[in-house]
C-alpha cells in the first residue's frame, strides 16, 4: 500500500486561480504542488532547476515544515513513520 497520496488534484473540479479568496488559495497551493510533484514532470524539473533554485525550493519547504509542525507531526505526516516512539 502506498504511503503517499495525491488524490485532491485528481477529483478538484473547482476553479484553479489565486487572489480572490482564502479557499480559493488554498485549493490553488495544492493543485500545484500536487502537479509540481508528479514524477513524470519531476524527472523533467530536476535536471532544469539551477542549484539555486533546487537550494530556494528545499529552504522554503523545508523552513514551512519546521514553522508548521512539530516533531511527532513532521515524523508522522511527511515523513510517514510509524510513531514506535514510547
């Protein structure tokens, strides 16, 4: 079974757009995230990122996982570990 799901950008039927709402937003930031991360598209990216856009990427995302979750959250929901942790 798979750790990782991608299923909001494969049943959204809304409007994709940004700026004009909080939710709208939101849907937005993951519709996009959720195509960035495509592997068909990565294995294209990875090669056409400069080093300073591969460095700006990893800091923003991995600066908003140290903002927005602690320790046990950054373990279980991105990580996907099991917490064996007693």
């Amino acid at each position: 079974m798979a750790k990782h799901a991608h299923t909001f950008v494969e049943t959204y039927q809304e409007l994709v757009g940004f700026g004009l709402n909080r939710t709208m937003d939101e849907n937005a930031v993951i519709f996009y995230l959720q195509k960035f991360s495509d592997d068909a598209l990565m294995a294209v990216m990875r090669n056409r990122l400069t080093d300073d856009e591969l460095s700006t990427l990893f800091d923003l995302i991995s600066g908003l996982l140290r903002k927005h979750l602690n320790e046990a959250e950054y373990h279980h929901l991105f990580l996907k570990e099991d917490d064996k942790r007693s």
